[in-house]
C-alpha cells in the first residue's frame, strides 16, 4: 500500500473511526455494519466503505465489521501499537493541562518531561512528570529517545525551540502555538499544527447559520 495516494481528509477521520470503536468495545459490541456505524458517526456508509477499503477494507459482506479487529488494525495504521515518548514544551496552563490528561497514556503517548523558562517551577512535578529548565532541552533529548514534542509556547518563541528541537533529532512537532511551523522547518520533520482559535470560529460559524436557519422556519 503507498501511503501517499490515501487523501488527507481519509486520514483525518481514521481516529474519529478509532475512538468509535473503542466506545463499541466499551459497550461489549463484537460486531457492526457500516450501515450502523455511519448512524452513530454521522458519515455516509458509502463513506466509511471508501475510507477503509483504503486499507484493505477489513469488513465481510453480510458480516459487517469484527469491532475488536478492526479497531486494532487502525490502531496500528495510526501507530498506535507502541509507545511514543513525548515532552511538553510550555509548562504553563495549556501546558499542565496536556499533562495531566491521562488518555494520552493509554493511546501509546507517554510524557516524559516539561520544559519551561520559569525557574520558580523548576523540579515541580505535574502527574509525576518533572518540569526542567529550557536550557536542559538539547541534552535531554540526547539522553531520551524522544519521538514527539507539544509545543505550548507564544509564537515569539515557537519557531527558535522548534529549530532546537530539529537540531536535536526530534521529527515530530505538536504545534499549539499561533504560527504554521510547517512551513519554517524540514519536510522531513513532522508538524500537527492545532489553532484552537479557529476551531472556535468554526463553532460560532456554525452556531450563526443554526440561528439563521431557525429564524427563517419561524418566519414561514
């Protein structure tokens, strides 16, 4: 399988398919139809046929989908069936908070370390995990196998320790800070730029046209 034909939006939904199963798996559900998937995802089961068909489609007509198997087979497309040691970049409230999440641990993402600038925080521990100084970064990562890095930094800083972080052999990037970094560093290196902002601007896009579609019906 060449990994490039798939289409991004393809991607996109693979852990929107992943997090649905595991809440089948959660309910004790052994097997489903697209047709029944597509209800509760709101996706078209012609869509979710496409999609995993990409992949080597998984299901059996007249069967459907076995929950367990398929829900372990995009776990390992998305390589989620080994560890991935990450730090966090930014031990502010964004920062803490990434931290404590503890869903990340069971999806494979282990944090291993904070960075921060403050040394008022310096050896302070959030869910067990040390929050070292920035200038400690470069040996850290030479110390660790560190596969990917969140940053929760002001864009001001965010491209000068992105440029440390490749330097230092880091090639995945969690970018939350408010620039696209993927366009400052290696195509090599992996970027996942996230723009909370625009997601709620999404949102109030969306709540805006409910308000005008439910005015118009009140005006008939």
């Amino acid at each position: 399988m060449d990994e490039k034909l798939i289409s991004k939006a393809v991607i996109r939904r693979l852990p929107r398919y992943y997090r649905y199963l595991g809440e089948l798996l959660d309910d004790g559900v052994e097997r489903i139809s697209s047709g029944e998937l597509s209800k509760r995802m709101k996706v078209t089961a012609s869509q979710i046929r496409q999609d995993l068909n990409n992949f080597g489609g998984f299901g059996q007509q007249g069967y459907g989908y076995n929950v367990r198997y398929l829900y372990n087979e995009i776990g390992k497309i998305l390589g989620l069936n080994r560890t991935h040691d990450m730090i966090i970049i930014g031990a502010g409230n964004l920062g803490q908070a990434l931290a404590n999440y503890r869903s990340f641990d069971s999806s494979g993402f282990k944090t291993v370390a904070l960075f921060d600038v403050n040394p008022d925080i310096k050896g302070k521990k959030i869910r067990g995990i040390e929050i070292h100084m920035i200038d400690e970064l470069p040996e850290f990562i030479k110390d660790n196998h560190v596969e990917i890095a969140a940053l929760t930094l002001p864009k001001s800083e965010a491209v000068h320790v992105a440029e440390i972080l490749v330097e230092n052999g880091v090639r995945a990037i969690w970018n939350f800070a408010h620039t696209d970094l993927n366009l400052l560093l290696p195509e090599d290196v992996v970027v996942e730029n996230v723009h909370l902002s625009e997601s709620l601007m999404r949102l109030s896009y969306n709540l805006t046209t409910k308000e005008i579609e439910n005015s118009e019906k009140d005006d008939k």
